[in-house]
C-alpha cells in the first residue's frame, strides 16, 4: 500500500531515502489516498485523489522525483501552469502512463487528464 497506493518508493541504491520516487498508482477502485514519511532529509508527503478524468497530486518533498499517472504528458500542470515551465520542476520524460519530473525541495500540487 505504501508503494502503490500513496506512492512512496525509496531507492534501494540508496539507503535514507536519500533518492526517491513519487509515484501513486491510483486503480482499483481507490479513488484518493494520503500518506506521510519524516525522512532524515526531511518531509515526505502525498495526497491524491481521481474525479472524473482529473488527477491531481499534492506533494511535499526534499528534492527527488515525481512520477504522475498520465498518458498525456503534456496535460501535465503544476500550480496552474504547465508542469515543464515551473519552478523547481524539470521534465524528465514521458512514459507508457506517467509523466515524470524532477523537483527541488517543497510543496507542489499537480494535475493531470
């Protein structure tokens, strides 16, 4: 449920959540969760929901990666504005279901159709 449901996933490579991956696998029939992780490096936080075709994600973090479900990349936002052109966000690339990003540390609220 950690993993898959709210998202947190450590890299095993390396240990104290020193590198880490958002990635919320929203499905079957689970249509929101929430979790935190005080981390060594800081906080760790995720909070997701599904309405209709609209995803959105907020997270808190130190700097890592966050993977958002989508087969759009480009519908990709975060605070209103295309993800690729905000602060603190860099794209990485786009896969089968997911868009991914690289974040510095802080708060972000994603949204994707």
């Amino acid at each position: 449920m950690w993993r898959h449901i709210a998202g947190l996933n450590p890299d095993e490579a390396h240990p104290g959540w020193q590198n880490f991956t958002v990635a919320p696998r929203p499905g079957g029939g689970v249509t929101w969760a929430k979790a935190e992780y005080q981390s060594i490096r800081g906080r760790i936080a995720t909070d997701w929901k599904v309405e209709g075709t609209k995803f959105t994600l907020q997270v808190v973090v130190p700097p890592n990666t966050i993977r958002v479900p989508t087969a759009q990349a480009n519908t990709v936002r975060e605070s209103g504005a295309p993800a690729g052109k905000a602060r603190g966000v860099k794209f990485l690339r786009a896969e089968k279901d997911a868009a991914v990003f690289e974040v510095g540390s802080g708060s972000y609220s994603f949204e994707a159709r």
